[in-house]
C-alpha cells in the first residue's frame, strides 16, 4: 500500500501519540536532528514532535505575571546570551516585553540537559473566564546546535552552516528557536479556549477512527470530524508548525539582514519550502514579500 505523505505523518504520529492521555502526548517541538532522509526525517521529528493534545488546565488569574525564568543557575549566562540575540531586534524585543509586561499571564521557560537541541511550548493554561493566563517554553541545553528537518522546520533548518562558505553563529540559531516557540504561544493567544478544548477531545477520536478502519481518511466519519476540528490531525500540526516558521523568518530576516549569509539562509528557505511544504509557500511569500528581501527567489 503506498501511503500520501500525510497519512504516513499520522500513522506516526498515532503510533507515538496512540490514544494516549494528554499527559503522556502533548505539545509542539520535541525534535531532534540527526536523520538523513526527508521523509524519514519528517517521520522521526513527527514522532517525537506530534500533534497531540496540548496541555490545558484552568488556573486563578495571575496578578503577578510577567517571565519567569524556571531553570538552574549554571543556565543563566547561556539563557543571557540568548536572549540578547532575541532583543536585538524589534520583533524579538516587541514579542518578549508583550510578556514580560503582562501582570496577567505567566510565561514560564525552563532550560534542561534532556531537552538537548530540541524545544517545546505547551502547560497551557486559562483562568475560569477563559482568559489566557499561562503557558510554558522548555529549551535544551545544546540549543545552538541542532538543525531539524526541512519538511516541517524550513526555516530553522537553513541555518546549519556550510564551513566552506560561512558559519552563522549559535547564539542566532538559539534565538531563532525560542522565536519559533513565541509564535506557538501567540498563535494559542490567537485561538480561542473553546476551539483548542475541541480539537483536544476530537484528536484523539480521529485517530482511534483512523486506525481501526484501515487507515481511510475519506472515512464520512473522519471528514465529519475533520470539518468540526477545521482539518485533520496532521494539518492541525503542520500549519500551527508552519506559523511557527513564519515568525522565526521574520526574527531571521531582522538580525541578520547585514550578515554576509543572508542571501544564503533566504534562498534555503524558499528551496526548502518548494521541495517540502509547497502549500504553504504562499504563506511564507506573504510575509516576506512586503519586507522586499531580495534573495527570495
Ligand atoms: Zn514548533
């Protein structure tokens, strides 16, 4: 049986995820790099990625919010150095002061050795009137080094370096990272409480479905659900992955529009988009076209 691309990404994803309880399946980016083909790239990173439920749970209304930084003192001057790569720029330093200034909502990062070269955003949280009041950012150790693929990460995928030609410095890539995981807080500061509850409850059902009839998305139960969630579990993932990329792009093009290997990163991006994620390409081209950078093409 030959699979399309995205019912392979959601038998792995299933496979990982399976009918698990949001505790065990949950949030956005536990990648790792390292594997050598792009579909089995996609399919590795999905497994450890996955588009399961993500954390929720309601929580008084903080009063006193703003950042919080949850991780042991030898991470300190690293997490620094990070961080003032991300306030180099106005969009890094406009994301960052939006919570670090908001009294009403916590946003806790934590830096850990297991996380390694990966990332994630998920303990989501909301007060009982359905206000966003919470969410978490947890960043490894290793996070300058590390690229993931090019199928779901184009972006954070054209900086690894070419020691030929250039080296783009890890600070960067780090910075570029936690960029990423802002644009997954901002896009469930986007989303109503109500749509993520939904499309917690119905994932978990989709799969169930889905693996007990032969692995037919054109299943009409499917596509009832699929209807009600505004896609399939895999297209839920992808675009909130995709969105994610977007806003590391706009990071990227502000810090490093003076570097000599701008052209270089701009044009991987677009020939990683054209090879792997050509659906969403307009997306990316919105955003970057008003910006005129001159090496997309
Ligand atoms: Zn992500």
């Amino acid at each position: 049986m030959r699979l399309s691309r995205s019912v392979f990404v959601l038998l792995l994803v299933v496979a990982s995820c399976g009918l698990a309880t949001a505790r065990t399946c949950s949030g956005n980016d536990l990648w790792f790099a390292g594997y050598s083909t792009p579909v089995f790239a996609a399919a590795a990173n999905s497994f450890e990625t996955h588009n399961g439920p993500l954390t929720m749970s309601i929580v008084k209304t903080p009063t006193d919010g703003g950042i919080k930084e949850d991780f042991p003192f030898r991470f300190k001057a690293r997490f620094e150095k990070w961080k003032a790569e991300l306030l180099s720029t106005d969009i890094g330093r406009e994301q960052w002061e939006k919570f670090a200034q908001n009294k009403q909502f916590v946003l806790t990062i934590e830096i850990s050795d297991q996380r390694g070269r990966g990332a994630g955003t998920d303990n989501f949280e909301w007060d009982n009137k359905g206000n966003f009041v919470g969410a978490t950012i947890m960043l490894g150790a290793d996070l300058e080094d590390g690229f993931p693929d090019p199928v779901y990460y184009p972006v954070l995928n054209s900086l690894a370096s070419e020691p030929a030609v250039y080296t783009i410095n890890g600070r960067i890539v780090a910075a570029t990272k936690i960029t990423h995981e802002l644009g997954h807080v901002n896009q469930v500061a986007a989303a109503n409480m109500q749509a993520v509850q939904l499309q917690n409850k119905l994932i978990p059902l989709y799969n169930s479905i889905f693996l007990k009839n032969g692995l037919k998305t054109t299943d009409q139960r499917l596509l009832e659900l699929e209807k009600q969630m505004g896609g399939t579990p895999v297209v839920i993932w992808e675009s909130r992955e995709y969105w994610s990329e977007v806003n590391a792009m706009l990071y990227l093009n502000e810090r490093i529009s003076g570097e000599e290997f701008y052209c270089h990163v701009f044009k991987k991006i677009k020939s990683n988009l054209d090879s792997y994620a050509r659906e969403y390409g307009k997306r990316f081209a919105e955003q970057a076209g008003p910006r005129n950078i001159p090496c997309w093409k």
